[in-house]
C-alpha cells in the first residue's frame, strides 16, 4: 500500500504543476497549508484506484485554486454550503486544465455512488432541499435524474458560472438564505399544524364534557377514524417523531439548514481510512551551523601536539635488544613509528607514481576524445596550388575543451570496530593524498566521531546545537563531531607532519600493537555516526565545491559496518499531561524524508540498515554533478551477506560481485545508493608483499612469487583506478 501511495503523491505534484509536498497520515480529512505547501492526504487504504485517483485530483483543486482565508469572519454561511459550490468549481477548473480528469471523476463518482456513499438509495431525491440536490448534481447528476424548478435552475447556473472563489460565496449565501428560509417555511407548516390538531383535541374533550364517562377499564374511549382504524389520542400526541409546538418555536428561532448528502459523503470516504496500523511520519534535512560541527584541522592537531608534547624527550623502556646505548640515547618513544611512516611513504611513490601516470594518460585520452577541429580564416598557402579542385583552402586548429577540475571530500569511519584496520586504511587514504597532492587536486578528509571533549567539568553537554531543533526535523546527538584530519588548504610541511599524527594516531589502534604513548583524548574510536555524517554533507560538499571553485566533487565514504540509526524531533503528548513537548524518536519503516528543493519524498524502508541508503539517495538527487564512492571493509565471512544486501541471492549482479571477490577480494555494487560501492577485504589490506626471488630461483617459483606481489596490489589498483575514472 507504501507504494500505492507513492504513486498518487506524484500524480498529486504533476497535477499540481509544482514541487508539492504530499503527506500521506493518518487524518480524517486532506489538508493544504499555503504557507508550507504541504497537501495531507488521508490514508485511504480501501479505495479502489478510481475513487484514490478521483479524491487525490479533488484535493489538488482545492490546493491549487481554494484560497486560504477565514471568509467566516465577514459572511455568516453554512461551512457546508461554501464547500458544495467550491467543489463544483475547483473541479470545473480541473477538468478544464487537464482533459483527462473528467473520465477520472466520472468513474470515481460512479463507483462511489453505486457504493451508496450519498445515502440516496430507496430515497426521494424530490424531497431534498435545494443545496443537497446541486450537490448531488454536481456531482453524481450523470447518473442520478434531479430535477429544479425554474427557481432552484437559476441556482444551478449560478453556481456553474462561478470562476472566482468571491463569486463562490456570493452563490453559497443566497444559497443558505433560500434553504433557510425553506426550512423556516416547513417549520412554520408544522407548527400550524400542530397548533390546530391542538385545538381540535380541545374542542372534542369540551364536547364530550356530558357524556357518559364510565367505561369498564377506565382508559379514554376510543374514536374511530375515517377509514374505521381506531387511534389512540394520547399515543398520537407523544409519537417520538412529532414535535411539541415548543419544540417547534425553539427549531424556528435556530433554524440552520445542513447538507445531508455532503455529510454522508464524508462519512463514507472516512470509513475508506485505514484505522489500524501506526502513524506515518515526515521529516526533513536540517540546516547545520557547520563550525559548531566540525573540529579545524589546526585544532586537531594542536591537541596532538599539546599531547604528546611530554613524550619528545623520553627514551622508549621497551626496545630491540640488538640496539645499542647510545643508539637508545638518541631514540624517542615515536622513533619506531615516524621510521615506520617514513619507510611505507618511499615505497608507496612507485604505486603513486602510477596512479599519477594513469591519470595523465586518461586525462589525455579523454581531451582528445573532446576536440574538434575548426577551421580558420587564414589561407593555408600549401595548398593554392589546388584551387580548381579543393574548396579547403583554409588552416585547420583543434580546440580542446577545458576539462573539469574536481575536488575530494573523504569520509573516513572513527568507530572502534575499525580498530584492526584503522592502520592499514590510514596507508590506503595516504595513498590517495598524495596522489591528490601530485595532480593539484582540493581536497578534504573528515573523521566521524562521537569522542571529542564536549562537557564541561561537571560532565554536562557543553555543545551549543548545531541547528534549531523542532517537530519534523533530523536529529543530531549532542556527541556527534567531525575531525578535519587533512586538508589541501596546508602547505606541504604541515601536512607531512599532519600525516605523521594520524599515523601514530592508527599505530595504536590494533590489537596486536603495542605503543608507549596514548592518543589524545578525544581521538579515541567511538560509535558510528555516519548518518548524522550524511545530513552534514548538504553544507559541506556546497561550501567545498564554492571555496575552491570546482566544477564536480567526488566523495568518497570508507567505513567497515553499518550505521547506528538516526533520531528525528517530534511533539510527544503524555496522556496524564496537558502540554506537549519536544522529543526525539528513532527513525523507522513509517518514516519517510522529504526534500523541498528536489521535491522528492522517501521511505526509509523495513530495516534501519536502509537509512543510510536513503540519506545517500537524497544526496546524489541534491548533487547530481557530484560522485558517491562507498568501500565497505568485510571480513571473509561477511562478504556473501553483504553481496546478497545489494544483489539478491542470484542473478548476474550476484554471480559478478561473487566471482570477483573469490579472485580479487573484491567487488563493486551499483545497485546500492552510491554511485559505486566496492567491498574490500578487511585481511587483504594489509597485505604488504613483494617481488623478491632468490637469484637461483626457478621458473616457477619467479611464477608464485609474482602473483603472490600482485594479490595484494589487485585490490588497490580497482579501488584507486575507480577513483581515478571518476576524476577524470
């Protein structure tokens, strides 16, 4: 039923020819705010295609031509009276602005009236005041016969000439006059009547003062009628259907007349609503305060540098045996590790060099394939000579188009299930810094965490909100940060020695490492805000694209599991409290995001696993000259869940994922929300071999030493040859 919905929200925003919000909830009655443009439609589980696709075109009328205005404070008019003439019209209008809209009334009307939505059946249409009969007219009149006197015709053609909503209720209140002053009319009958029945049972009892008035039981006599029925007296008077003349005088003086068929109609549409079942929930995208957000890459690491600013004298207490005292003497508890940074920074510039290489390459291919050739004015004079046959007298240039500069904004996951992997990831993102670095390439590299010193001294939140809370809106925890560990913006020393931080950072994450200095508080592995990360990216990829004038940004997101589901803020009533107030709740399958600027709503789907997708989905729609890479570090064993997530349990998306990662420990998904999404071994990151033989080696084993090189390389050179494909 989700997607049935789904499918009348959007011919709701094509009829209405604007990006309309459409809720779907669970409401008595549909509902459009001007002000937000938001049409709340109720879920009307039960109906059938024809009656949905009849009431969701009503509902856009009165979206797209009802004003929103209290009219009631200047014209005293049945609500009823106005909303039967502005139906007539708004569906005029409809039918009018778009040809197929009268077939879609025409059977959503059918189907309602053979349902007996009006209550009409067995009944005399004759008998209906004149609002009920334009009403029905109007409505189910190519089905039903109704006839008017001439009086009540004017009336019909009042309310068909009508084009403006004044005229609407010009035609409503003499409408509500002239069915006023029939029911006062009828009343005024009725009250004569009744005062003469009165009057008659007075006379009879004075005329009857002489008779004999005992009889065996005691009770009235009874008369006999015209037609020989004998009829009680006092049963008559007290009938329940008969009105005393008070009653009568009392109905007189407040004398409202009212649409039956109009509430018969909303009753039977209302009984389409599916009552079970839980709430529907909307929410949207809020605008972030990104510098309360994010932790500059200076304050990073000057925190680092603060840290450890206690540890450059210390000699390290753990140490090879083999090496000497004095060699101990000139050693610090960082040597090992800075040796260790400097060592894979030498051997990683072959594998840099080559990326470089292959972007150059690509880069060239792709400006040759963009040329053209466009001739000149200027004579080429080697070839006067062939005037009397050859028109093409003129030099030729190729014009190259100026290619787009790109920029990268990378994602890194701080969790602390990233522990084991945290080193071998930090050499794969260096990998791509200095890549970046070569080619001239902007660049951003932002760490998720929610670890960072935000209490005070008291251990209280000491965070100002990033944004202004309220109902309908994302939630972000009060923990959450983003580190800026690296940035182009720095020169080439700093950044080395930035580099050199987060490396020592990595070194101490493992379990099978063991450092004699700590991480900076607030550097340490935490959770997995990665959506919350999602939602900032609406400020941060713009404000980067802007800041280095680039044409298209490429952002790459690496983390090794899924995301810890996402909050959103809502006005929660407690039965045993009179006040609401603001809080959050968890995201979940009966909530759906919406985005004003693309007009685009989304189900956030059955699992919380789905609402990442969903958030990178809403960003490449925002960002549609951006790319989304997603790398996904897996354990052997997770591989297979991962692939049947995106790929199913067959077919050949299923069989390529699978038959890659067997040889490659490798795969790339385009059925997920990125516009890649590679897993990666976790294991094989750390894979470090190379091409070394013994000079007596033989054939095959010069064989099993080259391929064991390559297997740990194949992995490196998809995901950076990937990235390389997008830049270019």
């Amino acid at each position: 039923m989700t997607v049935k919905h789904e499918i009348k929200s959007q011919l709701a925003k094509l009829l209405a020819t604007e990006d309309l919000v459409v809720e779907h909830k669970k409401v008595e009655t549909a509902q459009f705010n001007v002000q937000t443009r938001v049409l709340t439609l109720p879920m009307w589980e039960k109906a059938s295609d024809n009656v949905l696709d009849a009431l969701v075109c009503h509902e856009v009328g009165h979206a797209l031509y009802t004003p929103d205005y209290d009219w009631s404070k200047d014209r005293k008019i049945g609500f009823d009276f106005v909303n039967i003439v502005e139906d007539a019209r708004i569906e005029k209008l409809m039918k009018r602005r778009y040809a197929g809209i009268p077939k879609t009334f025409y059977n959503g009307y059918l189907e309602l009236h053979d349902n007996d939505f009006f209550e009409v059946e067995g009944k005399d249409i004759s008998e209906f005041n004149l609002a009920d009969k334009i009403n029905l007219y109007f409505k189910i009149g190519n089905y039903v016969d109704i006839d008017f006197t001439i009086e009540e015709q004017l009336f019909v053609e009042r309310v068909n000439r009508c084009e403006t909503f004044e005229e609407v209720l010009d035609v409503a209140e003499d409408l509500y006059k002239y069915c006023k002053g029939e029911m006062e009319e009828d009343i005024k009958e009725q009250i004569a009547d009744a005062e003469e029945e009165e009057q008659d049972g007075m006379d009879m009892e004075g005329s009857g003062s002489g008779m004999d008035s005992d009889s065996e039981d005691g009770d009235l006599e009874e008369s006999e009628g015209e037609n020989g029925d004998q009829i009680d007296m006092d049963y008559q008077k007290t009938q329940p259907d008969q009105l005393t003349i008070e009653e009568l005088h009392q109905q007189l003086e407040h004398a409202d007349p009212k649409v039956e068929t109009a509430d018969s109609l909303a009753r039977g549409i209302e009984s389409l609503i599916e009552q079970g079942g839980v709430e529907n929930f909307y929410i949207e995208i809020p605008k972030i305060d990104l510098d309360k957000v994010i932790i500059s890459n200076k304050a990073i690491h000057n925190l680092c540098a603060e840290n450890w600013e206690g540890y450059e004298g210390k000699t390290p207490y753990r140490y090879d045996l083999s090496v000497t005292r004095e060699e101990l003497e000139n050693m610090t508890v960082f040597s090992e590790v800075d040796l260790e940074y400097k060592k894979f920074k030498k051997s990683a510039q072959k594998e840099v060099n080559y990326l470089v290489k292959e972007f150059e390459c690509k880069k060239a291919a792709d400006a040759y394939a963009r040329s053209t050739v466009s001739r000149t004015g200027v004579l080429n004079t080697s070839k006067l000579h062939t005037y009397k046959y050859n028109e093409d007298l003129f030099k030729k240039i190729n014009v190259v188009p100026d290619g787009k500069n790109h920029g990268l904004v990378f994602i890194l996951d701080w969790s602390g299930s990233m522990g084991d992997v945290m080193e071998d990831t930090i050499k794969q993102l260096y990998n791509l810094i200095w890549f970046c670095r070569k080619v001239s390439i902007p660049f951003d590299v932002y760490a998720f965490t929610q670890c960072f010193p935000n209490h005070d001294e008291e251990g209280r939140p000491n965070v100002e909100s990033s944004y202004e809370p309220r109902s309908g809106l994302a939630a972000l925890t009060e923990s959450f940060s983003l580190m800026n560990l690296f940035t182009s913006s720095v020169n080439g020393k700093e950044l080395e020695e930035q580099m050199i931080n987060i490396f020592r950072c990595a070194k101490t994450f493992g379990r099978n490492t063991w450092t004699q200095y700590h991480v900076p508080i607030g550097m340490n592995l935490s959770g997995t805000p990665l959506n919350e990360t999602l939602v900032c990216l609406h400020q941060i990829l713009p404000k980067f694209k802007s800041d280095h004038q680039l044409q298209k940004v490429q952002c790459v997101i690496l983390t090794d599991g899924e995301a810890h589901p996402i909050k959103y803020h809502r006005e929660v009533q407690r039965h045993w409290e009179t006040e609401t107030f603001l809080g959050t709740n968890y995201v979940g399958y009966n909530t759906f995001l919406r985005d004003r600027k693309t007009g685009n709503t989304y189900k956030f789907g059955e699992h919380w696993s789905t609402i990442t997708g969903t958030l990178i989905n809403n960003l490449r729609h925002n960002f549609p000259d951006m790319n989304f890479v997603g790398i996904r570090l897996l354990a052997n064993r997770d591989a297979s869940y991962f692939i049947r997530q995106y790929c199913g349990y067959d077919g050949k998306d299923f069989e390529r994922a699978t038959k890659s990662w067997k040889k490659t420990k490798t795969f790339s998904i385009k059925s997920s929300g990125y516009d890649s999404y590679f897993g990666m071994s976790a294991n094989a990151l750390a894979s470090d071999d190379e091409f070394d033989v013994n000079s007596g080696a033989t054939k095959a084993q010069i064989k099993r030493a080259f391929f064991k090189s390559l297997k740990g390389k194949k992995m490196n050179k998809k995901i950076l040859g990937e990235f390389i494909e997008l830049v270019v």
